[in-house]
C-alpha cells in the first residue's frame, strides 16, 4: 500500500517539474531537457531528480546547478 503511494507521488513530481521547466524561461538555457525519473525518500524530505539533456552546451555539472538555483 505505502508502496503504491509513493509510485504516485513520483510520477505526480515528475509531470510538475515537467511542466515547471517547459512553462519557464528556463529552458531558454537548458536547451531541450527530460525529466526521465524521479526517486523520493520513504518520508518525503528529499527527492532525486534523473534528468536526461539534448542540444545544450552547457555541462552536466552546469545544468544541474542551473536546476539546484531553481528548485
């Protein structure tokens, strides 16, 4: 049962940062980005994000921190 939940609120994390990302100016300098999926802790203080990138010049590291600022 708990485990279902949590099954939601990935996916319920994933189409909002989804849809935060693609409606901000944001992706002006992410280029075209993909949440992939999202793996949040059993009392939902934290959540990683796994993020996928294309036609950007920027690094890994670089997009990430771009990310981090905007959470």
């Amino acid at each position: 049962m708990a485990k279902d939940r949590i099954i939601r609120i990935n996916d319920n994390l994933k189409k909002e940062i989804a849809t935060y990302i693609q409606n901000s100016n944001l992706k002006d300098d992410l280029g075209f980005l993909s949440v992939n999926h999202v793996d949040t802790s059993r009392d939902l203080s934290g959540a990683k994000v796994f993020i996928s990138s294309f036609q950007t010049d920027k690094t890994n590291d670089e997009l990430v921190g771009i990310l981090n600022d905007n959470s």
